[in-house]
C-alpha cells in the first residue's frame, strides 16, 4: 500500500458534526437559504475539502447565489461539489449558505456531504417541498 492509501486507511471517517437549515415547504417562485453549518466537535483542527450537494435535491430550485463564494464549483456524477480550503479550529464552525430560488413543483431531496481533502465525509439529507402557488397568486 502506498503512502496516500495507508493514511487513507488510518484516517477513518470525518469528525465533522454538520447541520442542516432550509425550509420544509416553499412556493414556486420563493427564494430561501440552505445553510450548512460544519462543526468542528475536535481537539485537532480539520480540514474541508469540499460541500456535496446531490442533483436529487437541487433539481427542483435555481441556486442564485453562494456564500462564501467556494475557491471552485464541479457538477459531475450526479452531485455539484463547492470546493474549499477551510481549516475548521477546534470548536468552531465554517457556514457554507446556498441561495435557492424554488422553481419546479414537487419533493425534492438529496444528500449533502461535507468532506475532507481525502474523500472521508459526513452526510446529512435534505427535502424541500415546493408548492405551486395560491390562485390569488397567480391571478392579482
């Protein structure tokens, strides 16, 4: 085993505690947050990789903004990942925000990974119903 494969192995699973904070139901049309709040519960600091946010869950939504901005965005394989370079002190907490405009009726919902460097990561799942709006909505 090389080098990068054995520490892999030593490394075992993120120590991340990760929260989740959106809206269950919004309007088509209705803009909101998705916030991740990463948690570093530790004596150590850590090191985020990158934020996963699954297309199961974005599908339905526009994202129109991020904050912070990541230093790069990727969508592949069914997910977009924010890449970072965090370094999470031991008791504190990196805030990654999604600005989400609604714009497709349904369920939506998908898994949200905060992950190091080396691919070790915590899931959290999302789901967002989007409503279509009231007939006085539609009609002033």
């Amino acid at each position: 085993i090389g080098g990068a494969a054995y520490w892999y192995v030593q490394q075992g699973p993120a120590q991340f505690e990760v929260t989740l904070d959106h809206p269950d139901s919004v309007t088509v049309g209705e803009g909101f947050t998705l916030r991740v709040a990463v948690a570093n519960p530790t004596e150590d600091s850590l090191k985020l990789g990158s934020i996963d946010v699954y297309s199961s869950l974005l599908e339905g939504f526009a994202v129109t903004a991020t904050t912070p901005k990541p230093d790069s965005k990727e969508t592949v394989w069914g997910f977009t990942s924010y890449y970072f370079s965090e370094r999470i002190a031991p008791g504190e907490m990196f805030v990654f925000e999604l600005e989400l405009r609604a714009e497709e009726e349904g369920y939506w919902a998908g898994d949200v990974d905060c992950c190091t460097p080396f691919e070790t990561f915590v899931t959290s799942v999302a789901g967002i119903e989007v409503q279509a709006p009231a007939d006085e909505d539609l009609n002033p």
